[in-house]
C-alpha cells in the first residue's frame, strides 16, 4: 500500500485533522449511560430516539441507568426513518423547551442525525437550508458548540456515532443532503453490540453494506493531498479525502465485512460476527467522517429520489422507502468497475482486504477483480439484484442521474470526478448483475 498515494501535489493540502468522539465499546455498556452523563455534569439531558425503540428494552436500559445516576429525562421519539425537515423541527423545539444540559441519543442513523440538527436549529435558529452546502442550501458555517452529546448506536452501520454530518431528507429537493459542522461530533458514543442481537437479518445486511461502502470509499477517496491547501485551519473540510488515519481504520472495517458479514446476516446468535460488525461500523464511521465518502453515496441518493412507490419487507414505514445500506450498495460494483482505472493499486487492495484472491491479478484487473467481489457479498448477504430487483427501471435513470449530479463535494472526493453522464452510463451498468 503505496505512501506514494499520499504525495505532496502542487498547492495540495499537507495537513489533515482526526476528530474523534471519547468512545466506549463492548457488551453491556449501555448501561454505563448515567455515569457517564453525570461524569459530564449533566443533570437533565433529552433522549431522543425512534418509534420503534421507545418502548423497548434498550431504552429501558439506558433511562433506567440515567435516573439511577440522578439525571432527569424527557424523551423524543417522533422520528420519520431517514429524517425530514419535519422531523428536525418537531425536535429542534423538543430540545429548545426541555431546559437540557445534555442530549443523548439512541437508535440508528435516524435517531443520532435527529438529535445532532435538532441542536443546531435549537441553538441558532436560522432559515432550514441555511446551513447546508450549496447548491441546496447557503452554505451558512454552524455559529458554535452544540450541547454536550452521548450517541448510542443500535445498529451495525451508519457509524454517525463518530461524524460530525447528519443526513437529512429535504422535502422541497425530495433527496437527501449532509448538514456538516465539526460542533456536530458527539462528544461521546457508546457502542454495544448487544443493540444488535434483536435486529433481524435484512437489518443487518442493508447496515452492513452502508459499512462496506463507507470503508470502500474511504480507502479508494481522493487523497488529502490532492484537495487544495486551506489556509485557515478552522476552515479544513471534514471531506478532506483519504489520508493515513481513515486507511487504517478503512481496512479493518473492510477485513471485517469480508470475514462476517454473511455470518452476520445469517445466524442472529452468532454473537463472534454481530460484535464483529459493530466494531466494524465504528471504525468505518471513525474513517468516513475523517475523509468522507464520494460516488456510491452520492449516487445512492438519486436511487432515494427516484423510489416513488417502492417498500421493503420488514421495515414498518410508509412507502416510499428503500434501507439507506441497500440504495448504496446497488450502483457498488459498476461504479467501483468505473473508478479503478483512476487509482487501481488502491480498488485491487480493497478487494483483496475483502476476501479477494488478488494473487495473480494486475493493475487492469482491479475493477473486474472488486466487481466480483462485491457481487458475492451482496448475494450472501441478501441484496436485491441492481436497480432492478427494487423496482427501478432503465426510464428514470436520467433523472437519477440529474438528481445525484448535485452531489458535488462527495462526487469530487472519488479519485476521478464523475460527469452527469458518466453518472448516467454507470447507473445503465448498475441494472442488474446476475
Ligand atoms: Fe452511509
């Protein structure tokens, strides 16, 4: 793995920042929860979580924990699935009239993006675009520190536990776009793999694959050194590329979707993998939000866009509604046969760091080699068949395509930038694949 990948470039960035919640990982430690709050001071923090963890055992566990610590809580649970603008303002104004000193969140991605914007917009009220990037949004700086934030994941996948973004659906774009702000970190996360035991398997196969693309992308993003220098520090993007810390949290999250991924999947007692793969979204999530992602999340949203009338089995949410793992891995194996010509020796490592033989392959080879790759682990693991096992045909990949063009950062953070129509042919590619 060449350091060679990393070489300084002419006006090139030579300096990148790690951000990193404090984080605790192993089973049981949920219940660490009030200790920690009341190791921070708090003294009443707002939980917010999803409709469907509200009543559960999980929950239990972690107010239980908070008022045996002595901390007051109020509780947020009207969460959409891949949160709206309404969801953000239901719990922006939770959070503004709670009188908190703290917010802990539980849940998957939904639950820790609610609570990490519902801060923002609590905090520093402001027009709902305003602090998204452009060409959505006027690319308005987050004016200071949020609340102290504990983040507990209960799925294998979306690593938000350690970025510093919050995906959110925008009603009026009907796609989803990134609110980023370095105050957006959570300050903490708790990681217990016992939060998965329950979830079934297409749960921890769509997060599985968000977590294989997050490490795949990092480890194949544009290097830091290739984005323009920033000169003020306080300025350096959190897209700042591929760089030396996010490799090496990369390839073990990847060594690690390879070897239990399927377990995973396939035998919810399996407790060797589902802890496995907790630890692999962490470090996924510890990479991604030090590098970014690029072409399969940023093509993963024009899917999202385009779902009028799709559902899937197994999640209780109105239609329209494809698992976020699911929308990004569906382009995977063309868009990674498309990008390993622009960086080879890094897509034939990825494969190989997957469970590849890469013994005999060459340069040339990398795409195929990754393709195949991928391939299988989305037929062990479950997946649809391209974009027409969820029911996308080839008439709207025009405008799929327009919609994921929009993209812009995370499409420049690939090593080679993808035009519009080159988002179109890949899609073309991303039909169907056995
Ligand atoms: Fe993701």
């Amino acid at each position: 793995m060449g350091c060679q990948y990393f070489e300084p470039t002419s006006g090139g960035a030579d300096t990148f920042t790690v951000a990193m919640p404090k984080l605790t990982f192993g089973r049981g430690c949920l219940a660490e929860l009030g200790a920690r709050a009341a190791a921070r001071g708090l003294r009443r923090v707002g939980l917010i979580t999803d409709r469907l963890l509200v009543n559960g055992p999980l929950v239990d566990i972690a107010r239980r924990s908070l008022i045996a610590a002595g901390i007051d809580v109020a509780v947020f649970s009207d969460i959409r699935i891949e949160p709206d603008q309404a969801t953000i303002e239901a719990a922006a104004h939770f959070v503004a009239d709670g009188k908190f000193d703290g917010v802990v969140s539980i849940g998957g991605g939904s639950s820790m993006d609610t609570a990490k914007a519902a801060m923002v917009y609590a905090l520093y009220p402001a027009g709902f675009t305003d602090y998204f990037g452009p060409p959505v949004g006027a690319g308005k700086p987050v004016p200071g520190p949020l609340m102290p934030h504990i983040a507990c994941p209960t799925t294998s996948g979306t690593g938000s536990e350690c970025t510093s973004v919050s995906v959110i659906r925008l009603g009026d774009e009907e796609s989803k776009f990134v609110l980023g702000s370095p105050y957006l970190l959570p300050d903490e996360a708790l990681v217990d793999p016992a939060c998965t035991d329950s979830l079934p398997a297409n749960v921890v196969a769509s997060t599985g694959y968000d977590l294989l693309c997050h490490a795949l992308e990092c480890y194949t993003a544009r290097a830091y050194t290739r984005w323009d220098r920033i000169d003020d520090p306080t300025r350096r993007p959190l897209l700042q590329g591929a760089n030396p810390w996010s490799d090496l949290a990369a390839i073990k999250a990847l060594n690690i979707v390879g070897n239990y991924l399927e377990r995973g999947v396939k035998d919810a007692t399996d407790h060797e993998a589902r802890d496995q793969l907790m630890w692999g979204a962490t470090l996924a999530g510890m990479a991604f939000g030090n590098s970014g992602t690029h072409l399969a999340h940023a093509m993963s949203y024009g899917i999202t866009h385009l779902m009028h009338d799709i559902t899937t089995d197994g999640y209780p949410v109105p239609s329209p509604f494809i698992p976020h793992g699911i929308s990004v891995v569906l382009g995977a194996p063309a868009i990674f046969r498309f990008l390993a010509p622009y960086a080879p020796a890094r897509h034939l490592e990825a494969a190989g760091f997957l469970g590849a033989d890469t013994h005999n392959a060459i340069d040339d080879d990398a795409g195929e080699v990754l393709a195949t790759r991928l391939v299988e682990l989305m037929r062990g693991g479950g997946s649809p068949n391209g974009l027409e096992g969820v029911g996308l045909t080839s008439d709207l990949i025009s405008a799929m395509a327009d919609s994921s063009a929009r993209q812009t950062r995370a499409i420049a953070n690939a090593p080679f930038t993808a035009s519009r129509d080159d988002i179109e042919a890949i899609y073309r590619q991303a039909i169907s694949y056995w």
